[in-house]
C-alpha cells in the first residue's frame, strides 16, 4: 500500500494545509492501490509563493547551469526506472513491458531533447537595430492527465527548466504515484527549493485555484476539452497565458497499394496500445471502399492478436483507468453496434475469463460513416472504426471533417503521394508511414488545444519576446 501524504513545496516534504485521502484504484484489482493526500486552495497558495520568490534567481542562470541541471536528473532517472514503472502498472493499469518500456523511454527521450535544444538554443537575436531577447514567462501551473502521465508531465517539465521558469505541478489524482517519485528524483538532482513544486489534488481544489491564481504567469495543461474550455474561463480573469493539449479523433489515411493489408494490420496494433487511451491514436482508419473486405479480414486478425489481461503478465493491454472511463466506453461502443456499424471483433462487456477489473475487449467497427458517433467522439479506449473512401480527394474531406486536429498518419508506399496528402490533411501534427521525432512540434488545430510541445517549439511557449529598439545605432 503506497501512501504519499506530503507535497513538495519550497524544496520541501511538507503536510497539506488541511488533511484530505483520496484513495488510489488499481484498475485490474479495483482495489485501493494506495493513499494521496488533496490539496486545497492555501497549499496552492504556499507552492505559487515558493515558485515567485525563486523565479528572480533561476530565470538569471546560465545555460551550462541548467544544463548541469538537466544532466543531473537525466542521471538520477536512469536508477529509478524499475520504482516508475511499477507504479504506472499500479495506478493507471499500464502492461508491465509498456511502463517499464515505452512509456518510460518517452520521459528519457523528451530529456534528451531538452538537453539538445538547450545546448544551440539562442534566446537573443539582432534584427536591425533592435536586438530581440527571449525570457522566461514566469510562474508556470503544469496540469497533467493519467494517460501518459510521466510523458506528459516531462514535456512540461524539462522545456520550463530548461528556459529559466519556475513551475508548481498538479498531476492526475488518478495516477498521482509516478508524480511523487519524480519529485524525488527532482530533489536528489539538486533542483533548487521553489524551483519546482508538487502539489497533488484534484481539478476544483487544486486545478481550478492555479489557473486562476494571479501570481501564475501561464497554464499548460493536457487532458479533456472540457476541462480545457474551463481552465481557460478560470484564466481568462488574470490574462495568463493558457496552453492546451486536448482531445483527438485521428484519421489513419491506408493507400491504396501492396501494403494495405499490413498497414491495416499496424494501424490497430498502434492505436490499441495503452488500451487507446491515448490522444493521438488514429481511430479512425480511412481505407479504399473497394478494399473494405480485405480491410475487414485484416484488422479482425490484427484484433484477435490483442491479448488484455492481467497488467502484471505478458499482455498487449491491460484495463482503462477507471469504471467512468469503462462505462463511457461500453455506451459508444453499443451506439456504434445501434447505429448500424459492422461489429469485426469485440463487443460490450469484458472480456472472457476477466470477471473484475476495468477490462475492455479489444474492438473493430467496418462500415463506419463519419456522421456516426463513433467517428465524430473520442473514446479513449481499444476501439477502431473503418471508413470506407471513394478516393484520395474524398479521403482528405473525411479526415479533415471533425472538431479535432491534433495528430494523424499517412500508410503507403508511394512517398511523394502521402507527402502530397499530409499537406492537405488539418492537424498539427501529421506523420507520414507513423514516423516519430522528439524535436517535431506537438500539438493541434481546433478543439484539439492550442500552443505547442515537443522539441525547440516547446521551449517557445514558456518564454516571452523583449523587444530592445534602438540597442544598435543607425549607422
């Protein structure tokens, strides 16, 4: 049984300021996992403090010493990898070679990346007589999801760091473990008290008081639109900056050519990983109408090769995160099966032999329409739904009809023609044959957030653009 009842304030281990549990649910067992104490609006107060008083000091250090920084925890990290990945199949259900696997390496990539950035980042430039200088925003709240939780904290966390930002950190209540662990690992690299702070709760008593907190100069936060829409209202009153990384509903646009089957194949295996519960997977595959049937046969085997189960064991997926994300789950599935959709494999229910656990079969709808509600509403579960295209013109109009626009892929073999249609295609981030880059730019297009991460664009968003006019005589 975990219990972490202490937030990390001021360089600091330190009691909340009034004592809340919140218990922690292991989503195969459905049992307590563990104990988090909820922070409330004075422990916000305290870490925003901490984080303004320690602001003057770090925004004026070198690069070489946030690069010591950065090298100090990239080293601390490699010796509690086994700690992280046990917790994140603990709280959010991740299979054992995922957490201590990708969702592991993904951290390690993103601090490398920081590393990389910030030894060729220029954060001055002369432009005529004015000499433009970046520095850093300020006060930033890091509001993080369950999902990918230490990814998703680390594109937050080391790009802030990494320009001179001091920062207070309200992970998931749902997989808060990981969170206190990397705080650790924050401490014991030397990060200096105030610097980064840790406070856990949830979304009114901790989330709401740090967008709306007038001592906060910016928000990044990753996680649902509705909670977005309402980070931002509570933002919006101090005229902080707000950057979102939000839902998606990703087309997987297969060409038409000799490697549709296995781009089919690997498409459903992609978006399956994590249970689905990612926001850039592609669910909604795109594939030539004529070639529907052997689509059909080809994610039906892809699917059945999908074993869930026990996290601890040797399975590709394990549970969704919670019984409300189970629930949602199993009423669009049966709104796809109601609306007419070709069920493949999978289905409502556990799956068979799993009687306790928020587990989800592994699920394939054909024939679906994009007007449907399994097309137009993200899931956030191991749920494909195939579209049929009559061609690459009509292709793009599907993939580009949705409210979303955050990540999307391009399957073929002809590299100029997916070069030519990821142009068309309106998300942020486009790849073509699932191709990954730690230095591209992430993020979306229309209620898929705004702002970026990722790379040297990621840096961008914590830093504020001086303009010196003058700094240079005419000649």
């Amino acid at each position: 049984m975990r219990e972490y009842f202490k937030f990390y304030i001021d360089g600091k281990w330190v009691d909340p300021a009034e004592p809340t549990t919140f218990d922690v649910i292991n989503p195969a067992t459905e049992q307590v996992a563990g104990r988090v104490s909820l922070g409330s609006a004075a422990d916000v107060n305290l870490a925003v403090a901490a984080a303004r008083r320690a602001f003057p000091t770090w925004s004026a250090t070198s690069v070489a010493d946030r690069l010591d920084l950065l090298r100090a925890i990239e080293s601390e990290y490699a010796g509690r990898r086994a700690d992280l990945g046990a917790a994140l199949t603990e709280e959010m259900g991740a299979p054992a070679a995922l957490a201590n696997g990708f969702q592991l390496d993904l951290v390690a990539g993103h601090l490398a990346e920081a590393i990389s950035v910030l030894e060729k980042f220029s954060f001055s430039e002369r432009r005529g007589q004015t000499l433009l200088i970046k520095e850093p925003i300020g006060v930033c709240g890091l509001i993080t999801p369950w999902n990918w939780p230490l990814s998703l904290i680390a594109v937050k966390l080391f790009p802030a760091l990494a320009t001179g930002c001091t920062m207070v950190l309200k992970p998931s209540e749902q997989s808060p473990f990981n969170a206190q662990i990397l705080t650790e690992i924050l401490d014991a690299a030397g990060v200096p008290a105030g610097v980064f702070n840790l406070v856990q709760g949830d979304g009114p008593g901790v989330g709401t008081q740090l967008s709306a907190h007038p001592d906060v100069d910016m928000i990044s936060f990753t996680g649902s639109v509705r909670a977005g829409v309402e980070i931002a209202r509570n933002a919006a009153a101090t005229v902080k900056r707000v950057t979102q990384e939000l839902g998606g509903k990703g087309p997987n646009l297969i060409l038409d050519d000799a490697e549709f089957a296995a781009n089919v194949a690997k498409g459903v295996a992609g978006m399956m990983m994590n249970s689905g519960q990612t926001c850039s997977a592609t669910t909604r595959m795109l594939v030539p109408a004529h070639r529907m049937a052997e689509a059909i046969d080809a994610a039906r085997a892809a699917a059945e090769q999908v074993t869930v189960g026990d996290p601890a064991e040797d399975v590709t997926i394990g549970p969704v995160v919670s019984k409300a994300q189970f629930d949602k789950i199993q009423a669009l599935i049966q709104a796809g099966i109601d609306e007419g959709a070709t069920l493949v494999s999978g289905g409502t229910g556990r799956p068979d032999g799993l009687e306790r656990g928020f587990f989800v079969k592994p699920t394939v709808f054909a024939n679906v329409t994009n007007d449907m509600t399994i097309a137009r509403e993200e899931i956030f579960g191991p749920v494909q739904s195939i579209l049929g295209y009559a061609d690459i013109d009509d292709a793009v109009a599907i993939a580009n009809d949705t409210e979303y626009g955050l990540a999307s892929n391009v399957a073929g073999t002809d590299l100029d023609a997916a070069r030519t249609i990821a142009a068309r295609i309106r998300s942020g981030w486009v790849s073509i044959n699932d191709a990954v880059d730690f230095g591209a730019p992430f993020g979306g297009y229309r209620r898929s957030g705004n702002g970026r991460e990722w790379g040297a664009a990621g840096f961008e968003e914590y830093l504020e653009i001086k303009g010196i006019l003058g700094y240079e005589p005419e000649a």
